[in-house]
C-alpha cells in the first residue's frame, strides 16, 4: 500500500492546488452573486406584477361598483367604506369628471379638487382607450401627505357611464407587506447563496486536492528519484490521464531503476577491470623492476616508452665508461683530474661491478659511496638514449626498418671499466590488428655465465687430462716395473768390468725416471684433500644449474627445482660435492638427446632432523633414454661408458665424492622413460638450518 506522499512548494512559488482554489472561488462567487442577484429581481418583479394584477383587479371591481353606485346616485360611501375596511387597502378615492373629489376613505378630503396628474390623465384618456380595455395607470407612488419617502402602489382608474368618462377611482395599495416579503427573499437568496458559496468552495477544495493530489505523488516519487532513490512507485487506479501518467511514471522509474542496476553493474565491472590492470600494471611494473635483463620498448617514432631499472643502469654505466674513455684520450675536460688517473672517480661512479643488483652483482656505487644516479631516458630518441650502445641501436634500426626478428645476438659493451658480454634479442611489438606499433629490445648480462662456461671448458680440460694421466700412469706403470726388474735382474749377471753393467745401471736410472713422472701423473689425477666446512646444499646446486644452463637449453632440456625450504646444511667440500652433482647433471642432459625434463629435488629424510642416521636427499630425475636393466650395476664402474666418446669416469667419481662424504648414491632406470639418481648424504645433531649458521 502506497502511503499519501506530501511535496513541499518551492520557495516564493504557489501550489497547483492553491491555484486551482484561488481560480474556481472567485468564479463560483460571481457565479452565485450573479444568480442570487437575478433570482432576486426575478422574485421582485414576481411579487411586483402580481401586486399590481391585484390592485387592477381589485381596483377594476371598486370602479364596477362606482360606477353601479353613480348611475343609481347612490352607495359611494358604501364602496369607500368597504375599501377601508379591507386590509392592504391604503387609500380609495372618486372624483368627478371635473376633478372633484366625491367619495374618499378619509371623509376630510371629500369635496377637495384632485390635481393628480395620473387623475388627469385618466379623465382625460380618449373613450376608445377605455372602451378597448386599456390597462390602467397604476405604479409606485409617495401616499399622500407623507413626506418620509413611504410608498404605495396606486391604480388609477377611468369611471365611464354610458360611453363617457364621468370621474376615475384612485386606489391605494399599502406595500408594507410586499417590502416585507421582498426583504425576506432577499434575505434567504443571501443566504442560499452564502451556503452556496461555501459548498463551492468546499468543492472547490475537493476537486483541487483530488485533482493535485497524485500529481502531488508523482511530483514526490519524482524528487525522491531525482535523490537516488528508486524505489519508488505511485498506485493510482484511476483510468484518466493522471492515472495513465502514473502508469507510464511507474514503468520509466522501473525502466530508470534497471538502467541504473546495469550501469551500477557496468561501473562496478568496469572498476574490477580497471582494478585488474592496475594490478597488472604494477605487476608488469614489479617484474620490470626486478628482472635482471635489461628491456627498452621504442615506438614507431623512435622515443623510449619504456626503461626497466636494468637497462638505465646498464645504460648508464656505458655512458660513464664512455665518457672515461673520453677523459682518458683528453677530448673532454675532466674537472682538472689527470688523464688515466682518476678519471673514472671524475666522470661519475667508480669502476666496479658492471652488473645488475638483480642479477646478483653489487650495485655499482659513487666515489662517495651512493647509488649512481639512474637515468630517466623515457621520451628520449632511442638513438640519443642508447648513444653508448651501438649494438643494441643496430638492433632496433633493423627492426624499425625491415620488422625483423633477431634472438640472442651476443655482444660486449664496457660498462664501469668492465667489458660486459650481453645476449641481445629484438621483436616487433604488434597490437590487435597485427599493425606494428613499436619495437621492443631485451638484453642480459651474461658475463658471469660466459664466465662459468669457460670454468666448465677449462674444468673438462682438466679432467680430461687427469683421465689422459690416470690411465697413462695405469698403462706405463706396470711395464716400468717390469723394465727396472729385468735390468736389475741383468745387471746382476753382468760381470762388473763389462762395459754392459754400465748400460743395464743407465736402463735402471732412466726407469726410475720414468716412474717418478709416472708418480707425478698420478698426483696430478689423484684429488687433492677436503677442504669441510657448512655447505648449503642448494646453493651448490643453483651454481651448477646455472653452469649447465647453456648445454641445457642447446639440448632442449628444461631444468626443475624442487627445493624444501630451511634444509639442513651438510657438513662437506662444497668444490667436491660440486664436481659430484656436475657429473651427474651432465649424465642426465646427455641421456636426453632430443630434450626432455631434469627435476632436481632436495628433502630431509631418514629421521627426525639433527638425529643421528638422518640424512638429506638430493633427486636427479631426467626423461631420458634410460639404462637397461643388464648395464645398471656397471654405471659406476670407472672407465664404463654407453656413450660414445665417454670416459666412463663422471658417476665413478661422483660415487667416491659421495661416499668420501659418507653417503651413498643410488640409481633407478627404465629404459624409455629416464633415470633417477639419489644421493644421500649424512646430518649430524649439530648440523643448523640453511642461513642459520653462525
């Protein structure tokens, strides 16, 4: 049920209602003043013509008499004194037809000329006039001898005899009574059209608060809208166009409540999505911001739109080797600094490390100590921006001019001092409509790595070596012996004045010569001592990802770590477990020719941690070609190999790191599918959590 809703009058303005009352009320007064005034002089007129249609008849049967009583010549007193004695009778008079008053109520005036000029004019009216029945002269008149203004209604008329006018009666209503009467009438019209007024007005006041009264609503419902609130709804039930307003008010605050619901829904839709991309903004901005490899964005124009930290710093520290290089050959003036001596602390930052903090590397600092100031390159023209880096301006000019593609194109750029090796990529940036929009350019400092594989190159040298040693020592030893026994064994028979003991003592001494390179061979291929201390086994394992990250991604293999958080430190050479877990991952990528997966994953296991017989688990799981079941005992046999051009010495010289360590080191394999190698290795109850260590 919807309840009355009032509306408040705008300030200084007149409700409808209030028009619509100030309208129909004077109207209606008019109205009723107009009617009561005209049914007010038709009751006057009314009450007026029948007074008179009286007094002629009255005064027509008083001249009948008269004139009986003159032809008889008797009975006019009669007539008179018959008039006094009827009420509303004022007067009644006869004169003769001089003018002579023969017969009057008041007997005073008897005898008296009447020079009435209505008396006249009756005495003197033309005979035809009387004897076609005229009407008689009669109308209002002052009575006679009042001077107060009292009022009588006369009828004056012709006596006639024998076809001649012999006098005229005057006869003299009394109209008290009539002006009673009218007064009366006057007084009730007055008051019927008070009663009247008032009911019009009343009405007026109905009709006007019927009428404005659901415009009232809608007026309401409308402001309560207009304030936010929809839900609004006006219940008429009348068929008139009010009713039919309501209807279609009703149906467009409906229509305006589910507009609104929908945009409400929209902006809150639109809100998440904004939301959303500020979101990805920022995360694009945080993955920007940390990546270690530099990437800059140009538009079709040529301007940076966008500079990752690792590229301005990179950026900046050619910049400052540049303008070293300039104080050094003397082209600039370097604040009075000797040319070669301080130039680099003059031009800017120190010489230092040239990579990014991100990537590991110390951030390069000021001669006083500070960050170096990055710069903000965003709007610049690539080619001004990347002024120190021609390579990489190379890069983007190709790709600007011909929409080329180039992935790891490798190159070195002094930065700090340093020369830098960085592996550059370029790609055309497109939109929806695959309509080029720009130019993106991505570059990483891979000096470290370059660093580690040459490590890794001289390292297999190194082994190879050994091996060469090992088994030249293995091979040359034994026939030593064998020589050094014969010749002492000739020596001995030879008498001692025969030139031949001298040779057989030469064969001997050279043999002992022979040997002791031998010995030496064997020292160079023998490991050398332990050098134990707290090792982090996943640090150990990161830096020989990161060593075989390079042969990894040319075999197509794909490196997984699945680390347990805080594991335990072993007690062990970190040098040595390295070369065991460098072994083994080589093993494994080489068992993966057409690519496949290597997880490497770490758990504590065998015991509760820091117990006695607890152990950390180290997991080397590829999807390679496996080992059959007959060879898997052989696997660390040394100098056992399936590969061609293998050693056979990578898992046999893991197998003794790890047992050097006291662990053990298992293998599982099924042909087809990959090969599993865990290596375990003891925790003592001394032995503290990762980063724990003090």
């Amino acid at each position: 049920m919807v309840k009355p809703l009032r509306t408040r009058a705008l300030p200084g303005a007149t409700s409808l209602q209030a028009r619509i009352i100030l309208y129909l009320v004077p109207l209606l007064a008019v109205l009723v003043s107009t009617l009561t005034m005209l049914g007010m002089g038709m009751i006057r007129r009314g009450i007026i013509g029948q007074m008179q249609r009286d007094g002629v008849a009255l005064a027509r049967s008083y001249a009948l008499s008269a004139e009986n009583a003159i032809i008889l010549g008797s009975g006019l007193g009669r007539v008179t004194g018959e008039a006094s004695r009827s009420s509303g009778v004022r007067y009644l008079k006869i004169v003769d037809g001089k003018g002579v008053v023969i017969a009057h109520t008041h007997v005073s005036d008897i005898g008296k000329r009447d020079v009435d000029p209505w008396v006249e004019e009756a005495l003197s009216g033309p005979i035809t006039a009387v004897q076609v029945g005229s009407q008689p002269i009669s109308g209002m008149s002052p009575a006679e001898g009042d001077s107060g203004g009292d009022q009588v209604f006369r009828v004056v008329v012709p006596l006639v005899v024998l076809d001649s006018v012999v006098g005229a009666l005057d006869l003299g209503l009394d109209t008290a009574g009539v002006f009673e009467t009218l007064r009366q009438s006057a007084r009730q019209s007055l008051v019927v059209a008070a009663v009247g007024l008032v009911f019009g007005a009343f009405y007026a006041w109905s009709f006007a608060r019927a009428f404005t009264r659901p415009i009232g609503r809608l007026a309401h419902a409308a402001d309560m809208i207009a304030r936010g609130d929809l839900d609004q709804e006006v219940a008429l039930e009348s068929r008139d166009e009010i009713g039919r307003l309501a209807v279609s008010f009703n149906r467009m605050a409906r229509s305006l409540k589910e507009y609104m619901g929908n945009l409400r829904r929209a902006n809150i839709e639109i809100e998440a999505r904004a939301e959303t991309i500020q979101k990805l903004m920022s995360y694009t901005e945080d993955i920007l911001a940390n990546i270690p490899a530099g990437v800059i964005t140009v538009d079709l124009d040529g301007k940076v739109t966008v500079a990752n930290a690792a590229a301005r710093r990179l950026l900046d520290g050619a910049r400052e080797s540049a303008k070293s290089a300039a104080c050094a050959a003397g082209s600039i003036s370097c604040g009075g600094a000797a040319a070669g001596s301080d130039a680099d602390a003059s031009c800017g930052c120190e010489a230092g490390s040239a990579r990014d903090e991100n990537a590991g590397g110390p951030q390069a600092q000021a001669p006083s100590g500070r960050p170096c100031e990055v710069t903000d390159i965003i709007g610049m023209n690539y080619r001004e921006a990347l002024a120190a880096a021609p390579a990489i301006v190379a890069l983007i000019d190709d790709a600007l001019a011909q929409g080329r593609t180039k992935r790891g194109c490798e190159t070195t750029m002094p930065v700090r001092g340093a020369s830098v090796a960085l592996v550059a990529s370029s790609s055309v940036l497109l939109d929806r409509n695959e309509m080029p929009i720009g130019v993106a350019v991505t570059f990483e400092d891979v000096t470290e790595l370059r660093d580690l594989q040459r490590q890794v190159h001289e390292a297999a040298k190194l082994a190879a070596v050994g091996e060469l040693s090992a088994g030249l020592a293995h091979e040359v030893r034994n026939p030593l012996g064998a020589i050094k026994a014969c010749s002492q064994f000739l020596e001995d028979r030879v008498p001692e004045d025969e030139s031949l003991r001298r040779f057989t003592r030469i064969l001997v001494r050279e043999v002992d010569r022979l040997d002791q390179l031998v010995e030496r061979l064997l020292g160079f291929a023998r490991p050398k001592e332990s050098d134990m201390q707290y090792v982090d086994i996943h640090e150990v394992l990161d830096r020989m990802v990161s060593l075989v990250s390079l042969k990894a991604k040319q075999a197509r293999v794909e490196i997984v770590r699945r680390y347990q958080p805080d594991l335990p430190r072993v007690f062990a050479d970190p040098e040595k477990l390295q070369q065991a877990f460098l072994n083994i991952m080589l093993n494994a990528i080489d068992a993966m020719p057409h690519g496949g997966i290597l997880a490497v994953a770490t758990a504590a296991c065998g015991g509760h941690e820091g117990t006695a017989g607890s152990k950390v688990r180290i997991d080397f799981r590829d999807t390679g070609v496996g080992i059959p079941a007959d060879q898997l005992d052989k696997v660390f046999t040394p100098f056992f190999t399936t590969r061609e051009g293998g050693t056979g010495l990578g898992l046999a010289i893991a197998r003794r790191v790890v047992s050097e360590h006291g662990g053990e080191i298992t293998v599982e394999s099924r042909p087809g599918v990959g090969s599993a190698f865990s290596v375990f290795l003891p925790i003592t109850r001394d032995t503290l959590p990762a980063g724990h260590l003090t």
